[in-house]
C-alpha cells in the first residue's frame, strides 16, 4: 500500500510542470530582478534604521548630565581622596 503512494506521488511530480517552466524566460528575467531590487531596498531600509539608531544613540549620550554621566561611570571615587 506504501508503495503504490510512492509510485502515486512520484508519477504526479513528473506530470506537473512547474510554474518557472510555464512562464517564458523574459518575465523569469523580469520577476528575478524585481526580487534583487526589493532585497536590495530592504537592505537599505535596515542600514537607514541603524545609522537613526546610533545618531540617537549619540544625540542621547551628548544631551546626558553630569549627574548621569556620574551615576554611570565605573570609576570608585572614595578611592582617589
């Protein structure tokens, strides 16, 4: 019984023609080159998202007070009286 669903479904995907074979080669060019730019759009997009991240980053650091900046810094100030 396996078996004839094996001989079933491998007799199905050598009937079925995939959808690349069906399209002709230019709309294949066209569709791969839409992919690249949109891969390519979304890696900028992310590249964009983390420069405003670190020139945040730096706005925030370069506004801090010296409170803060005291309260943060590893330095034990006891021990330089």
């Amino acid at each position: 019984m396996a078996k004839h669903k094996q001989k079933n479904s491998q007799k199905k995907q050598e009937n079925q023609i995939s959808l690349k074979d069906q399209l002709n080669s230019d709309l294949v060019k066209q569709l791969q080159a839409k992919k690249h730019a949109l891969v390519k759009r979304e890696e900028q997009r992310i590249e964009e998202e983390q420069k405003e991240k670190e020139r945040a980053r730096k706005e925030k650091e370069k506004n801090k007070s010296f409170e803060e900046l005291f309260n943060e810094s590893d330095l034990k100030w006891n021990e330089f009286k």
